[in-house]
C-alpha cells in the first residue's frame, strides 16, 4: 500500500526523523488495516520510507526503514541484535542485571519498549504498528536474549489515541512471582513489574543515583518524589546523616522499607512520609526545617509541549522552596522527564526559582539519562531525562 505525502512535507522524513502526522499525507483512497505496512511516497512519487500505519492517531506513520528492503521477522531480529549489541558496547551487564534493552525510536522500533529485570524482560507496545508485530517480536527476543519469561506492560494511556486497550500480564513463559530483586550496582532492589511505576522501576535514573549517593555522604537528604527508594538507598549505603524519603504512593513506599531491610542498611537513619510534595515543602518551609541535600525528580508535568507553562509554574514551585529549605553549601539535585520542557527551558526555570528564593546558586554538574536509554541523532525526542546538580551559596 501506498501513502503520498502533500508537496513539500517530505522534509523532515529526509532529516531521517521517524513520525509523518496526519496533516501531511493524501488521505488514502482505501482503508489501511491499523499497524499494517505502507509505503511513504513524496508526492512525486518517489520511496521516501517504510512505515507501520496508525490510523487513529495524529501520528498517522512511524517509519520502520529509510531503505527499500523487507519489514519482517529478520529485519526484526536484526533491530533486536543491534539494540543487545548497543547494550554490551555501554557495558551495562558490569553494573546491573536490569536494564533498557529496546528504547523505541531510538533503536529503530517505535512503540516497543522492552525492559529486562534479570531473567525477565518486560515488554511495552503503544502503537499499531508495535502491536501488529508484538508477537513476531516476543517470539524473537526469546530466540536472541535467551531468556524465556516475557511479562506485557501495555497497560498506558498513550494506547488510547491509537485505538488500542490496555493489556497486562504474561505474554511467554512462567513467572511465580510478580515482585523479586534486581541488581543495580552493588545495591538490590525489589521490583513490581505487575503494577509498578513504567515497567516496575525507574531504571533511567540509575547513574543519578549513585552519583547522588555520593554527594549524600554525612549530608541530611530530603528525596522528593522518592518511589521505591532508588536515590534514598543509595545515600544511606554511602553513610547519609539522614535520610527523609516523600511519596504518595504507599504501595512504593512499602518497597522502599523493604529495599532498606534488603540492603541491610540502618533503618534508624530514614524516615518515609506518605504525602503530597508541594503542601509537604511548605509544610517544612512553615516548621523552619532545613536540609544539606534535596532531591526532586517528579512526575511527568508536561507530556508535550502544549503543557509547558502549566509544568513550568509546577517545576518553579517545588524548585524554590527547595532552595529555602536548603542551608548554605546545600546541594539541590532537581530533574525533569518531561518531554515538553527542554535543557535550556529546564535551566531557566531552575534559575528563576532561585532568583525568586532570594538564593545564588550555582550548576556543578549536568545530569541525563542512562545510556541504556540511548538517543537517535535524528530522534531528539528521546533524550527526555534532565537533571542539574546545583549547589546553594
Ligand atoms: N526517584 C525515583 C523515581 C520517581 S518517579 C527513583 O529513582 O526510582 C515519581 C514519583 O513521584 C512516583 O513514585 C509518584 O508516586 C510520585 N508522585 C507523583 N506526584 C506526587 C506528589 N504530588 N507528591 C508526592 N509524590 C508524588
């Protein structure tokens, strides 16, 4: 099957980037099974790309390949031992046995996520096309990791603009527990990939982490939007002062009393507070206490640029009362994942935060995501993960 692009909207497509929206094709004169293989056409008619057809989303095509060669199981299977090849060029399996194995575009298979927490990979499908070849994939990702136990996190929202229902639980093999630990530097953590955040941890986080363990040595640490403890233990293994862990979530909470015990680290040192981070920093702005280390890696406050300003006055919000709170020497380690804020917007709002704080602070260090969760040049999109490690003077 054929699709023309409209004069002149081939451009980007050349800039190898891999989505065609809607409003820049022909609409088509036959009706294209949804995640089926089109041809993308310029509207002279020559090959642009080969792409997985979405039909309710706005994201109409997701290119598979810029070259005239067959999409099927072996053009998988090769996707599949590049991305296993980029993995072991990173030397990820020297620190953790848990780790991004396929991060969507950026290893060249839109929609497919696949995680792997030991001898488990965690799959993620969220578009039509991924799910037209998920079984194909499943099947593949058995032949080449070798590991037999496949679990489906398709269960996210996103599904919903391509017309797709949620989906979780086993896609191969047997599982007898959902929750067990994985291994991340020399720390353990137990992972929920059933009903977990993402697929069951935060495991684009995990350099930040060790380095914030760093830092936290003799500090009081403040760690917002803690989750299951991933910055938490890392600072109590690092000889922390203290450690005040925040979540809403009881569930992840829990795990992080039962990562503490799992780590044999001292119990006495931490306090978990189950609570809402923005009435919490003004409850301790209100109490006077104060920190020599906060940490602030929050939700995603702006999915997509037209949710930039809403997140911005969030982002602001969280990021000056933690200077407040801050004593002098303090360090302020602040993230954001949102894919609608950039690096250069994501300074500007951490500076006004200061600014209005009445602080002078100063960046010491630029932080990104793992490199399990690698970036396409021509896929800018990927790189989501920013954070800046500040210190206050
Ligand atoms: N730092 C963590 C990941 C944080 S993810 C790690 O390294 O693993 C963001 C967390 O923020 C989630 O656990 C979610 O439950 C929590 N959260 C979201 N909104 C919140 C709010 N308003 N107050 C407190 N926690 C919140």
């Amino acid at each position: 099957m054929n699709i023309h692009l409209k004069p002149g909207r081939e451009k980007s497509l050349l800039r190898r980037h891999p989505w065609v929206f809607a409003s820049a094709i022909q609409p088509p004169d036959e009706v294209i099974a949804s995640g089926s293989t089109v041809d993308l056409l310029a509207h002279g008619g020559h090959f642009l790309a080969r792409a997985s057809y979405s039909p309710h989303s706005q994201i109409r095509a997701r290119v598979w390949t810029f070259d005239d060669e067959p999409v099927d199981r072996e053009f998988f299977r090769r996707k599949i031992k590049s991305a296993i090849a980029l993995r072991d060029t990173a030397h990820m399996t020297h620190v953790t046995d848990s780790y991004r194995l396929i991060h969507g575009e950026s290893d060249g298979i839109p929609g497919i996520v696949v995680d792997r927490y030991n001898d488990v990979l965690v799959l993620q499908s969220t578009t039509a096309g991924s799910d037209f070849w998920k079984e194909s994939i499943a099947d593949l990702l058995i032949e080449e990791t070798g590991i037999a136990a496949i679990y489906e996190r398709s269960d996210v929202d996103v599904r919903e603009l391509e017309g797709l229902q949620p989906i979780n639980g086993i896609l191969r093999g047997d599982l007898s527990s959902f929750i067990f630990p994985i291994h991340e530097h020399n720390l353990k953590f137990k992972v929920n990939i059933a009903s977990g955040h993402k697929t069951g941890f935060y495991l684009d986080q995990r350099e930040n982490r060790l380095r914030a363990g760093e830092l936290a040595k003799d500090r009081d640490m403040l760690n917002c939007f803690c989750y299951t403890g991933g910055f938490s233990i890392n600072a109590l293994a690092n000889g922390a002062k203290s450690v005040v862990s925040v979540d809403s979530s009881a569930d992840a909470l829990k795990l992080l009393e039962e990562n503490i015990a799992l780590n044999d680290l001292p119990a006495q040192k931490h306090t978990s507070i189950e609570g809402d981070v923005f009435q919490l920093l003004r409850k301790f702005r209100d109490e006077a206490r104060s920190f020599d280390m906060i940490i602030l890696d929050p939700p995603k406050f702006a999915p997509t640029a037209t949710h930039a300003e809403k997140a911005s006055r969030a982002y602001k919000d969280i990021n000056l009362l933690a200077f407040k709170l801050l004593r002098p020497g303090g360090i302020l380690i602040t993230f954001s994942c949102s894919g609608g804020v950039d690096a250069s917007l994501f300074q500007k709002i951490v500076a006004s935060a200061a600014l209005d704080a009445g602080v002078d602070a100063t960046i010491i260090e630029h932080l990104s995501q793992g490199n399990d969760h690698p970036v396409s040049l021509h896929f800018p999109e990927g790189a989501y993960l920013k954070g800046l490690v500040c210190v206050k003077g």
